[in-house]
C-alpha cells in the first residue's frame, strides 16, 4: 500500500485529553489498517501555546518522536524539554502529556501500539 500526503486523513481535535487549543493530527495508518496492533501512526501539529493534555495509557503504550519545535513532555511526575531528536516513551500504565513551548509549531510523530499479553 502507499499513501500519498494528499491522501493523509487531517483531523484537528479541540482540547486533546483536555489540553489547551487545538492539536492537528495526519494520520498515516488508520486503526483498521493496523489490524489489532495500534490505533495510532500520526504527524501530530500542535500551535504555539496549544498541548495534549496529561492522561494515562491503558494495555498500550505511545510514543513521541520531535521533529520540529521545543516539547515541554510531562512524563510520570516530572517535567522535561524535549528538543528535534528526541523522544518520550509512556510505557503501559504510565501518564504524559505534551505542550508547545516554543514560539513555532510543535510537530511529533506518534505512535500507539498495543501492549502484547
């Protein structure tokens, strides 16, 4: 299968788990084209001030991968910058959430697989 950009679904989600604004989501797998797997494979826009806010994962765990922008990443109880390169791991059963905390768009990849029995 290919997926060209043009094809991406773009969904915008107010209040993402009850964050600020607005937060942009491509996504490039569909949870029914993931078979069971995972329910999320996105490049995720988040504005300037604009955040995903802190929830839990549940029998999965997801990935934030910065490709542009400064993250400010609560994971668990603290708080971390996260800079183009790097990433936030929430593992099963753990919290984070994410917010824009630069002057330019935040722009992540993230990915949610299933946690394997």
């Amino acid at each position: 299968m290919i997926r060209r950009r043009e094809e991406v679904r773009v969904r915008t989600v107010e209040h993402a788990q009850q964050g600020k604004g607005s937060v942009e989501f491509h996504d490039w797998l569909l949870p029914e084209e993931a078979k069971g797997h995972g329910r999320v494979f996105s490049k995720v826009v988040l504005k300037p001030g604009c955040s995903i806010g802190f929830h839990q994962h549940l029998q999965e765990f997801e990935a934030y991968y910065v490709l542009s922008g400064e993250a400010l990443v609560r994971d668990g109880e603290r708080e971390v910058l996260l800079h183009p390169g790097d990433m936030n791991l929430c593992p099963d059963g753990g919290w984070h959430g994410v917010e824009n905390a630069g002057e330019t768009d935040l722009v992540l990849i993230a990915l949610i697989m299933n946690q394997l029995p």
